[in-house]
C-alpha cells in the first residue's frame, strides 16, 4: 500500500513514519543547534560585559590611590611646613626673649652699675627661657619614682600573725567546749582537760 505526499511518493506507513521522524529529529538539532549559538552569544556578551566592568573597577582602583598618594604627599609637604613655621616661631620667641634680656641687662646696669650679679642672673634666666622655648612641647612629663615606706616591719608583722592565730585558736576552743559543749570556759585553760581530750582521741583510734 502506498501513501501519497505532496512531495514524494511512499511505498510503506513505516518508510513515511521513519521519514517525518527524522524530519522532527532535524528540526529539533537545528532548534537546539540555534539555541546553543544563542547561549554562546548571551555567554560571550556577558564576559565582554564583566571584563568591561573589572576593567573599570581597575582604573577606578588605579584613580583612588594616585588620589590617596597625592593626598599623602599633600599631608607631608603640609607637615614640614607647619615643622618649619614651628621652627621659625620658637626661634622669633628665643630672639624677643634674648632681646628683652638684654634690654633689662642695659636697664639694670644704667639704674646700677654697681651690682653686675644682677647682670648674670638675669642672663642666666634669659638663657634657662631660650632653652626651654627650643624644647619641643610635646616632650614627655617627668616620673617621679614613688618611695614605699612601711609603717609595721616586716618582723612585727610575723608576730603578730602568730599571735592572731593563738587568739583565734582560744576563742574557738571557748566557744566549742564552753558554750556548745556545755562545759565550764574556765576549764578551757587547764592542762587536765586537754589530757583527757587527748586520751579519749587515743582509745579511739
């Protein structure tokens, strides 16, 4: 029996099944053959897109620390010149210092010619002020090491430990024999009492 097509002509059902299969079978690799290219493409701009982006986070990158080393370079160079105003400043005050020292120096001398140890102290603090100007201000504050005195030595010390501990020993023997014993407290301090308190722990071992 043979099935008519507008193409061609079968002899069998089977050879036009097999035919239309592998027509389907074409068509399906040639869409998932499409499909595939398409992948590709979505993949290639996706990378081309990532590069992109990791190049411009490079230059920003590359941007941000030639800004962060301009900025450093700015800060140094502001540093030294702040070092150098500092500078200018302490050496202004060390001559206005010296100058007023000199000053007072031809003060004192016209007022009296006759004391020149005035003369050299006053130099000498006008020296003892230039100095502490050229020091930094920042300079560390002085430590004073502390001395330990101690009131009790360390010999009454021991002694009285020793004699804490033999109160504290009596109060408690007064306190276990005489009030919770139920004996007398001035039995306490006699020896008879501790033999027999020693003689009843013996027979009991």
């Amino acid at each position: 029996m043979s099935v008519n097509n507008s193409n061609q002509e079968f002899k069998t059902r089977e050879e036009y099944k097999r035919t239309k299969a592998e027509e389907l079978q074409r068509k399906k690799d040639l869409v998932k053959r499409a499909k595939d290219e398409a992948r590709q493409l979505k993949d290639a701009e996706k990378r081309a897109k990532d590069e992109a982006r990791d190049a411009e986070k490079r230059a920003k990158d590359e941007a941000r620390r030639t800004r962060d080393e301009k900025n450093l370079t700015k800060d140094v160079s502001q540093k030294t010149q702040d070092g150098q105003t500092r500078t200018k400043d302490v050496s202004h005050k060390t001559q206005a210092v010296d100058k007023q020292a000199k000053e007072e120096a031809l003060n004192q001398k016209r007022e009296n010619p006759e004391t020149p140890k005035v003369k050299e102290t006053k130099t000498r603090e006008a020296q003892r002020a230039a100095n502490s100007t050229d020091k930094d201000v920042d300079a560390a504050p002085v430590s004073y090491k502390r001395i330990r005195v101690r009131l009790i030595p360390i010999w009454l010390r021991l002694i009285l430990l020793v004699v804490l501990v033999f109160i504290s020993v009596m109060a408690g023997a007064i306190v276990g024999y005489g009030m919770l014993g139920g004996g007398k407290i001035a039995e306490v301090f006699q020896e008879s009492t501790w033999t027999h308190i020693i003689d009843l722990v013996e027979k009991g071992k």
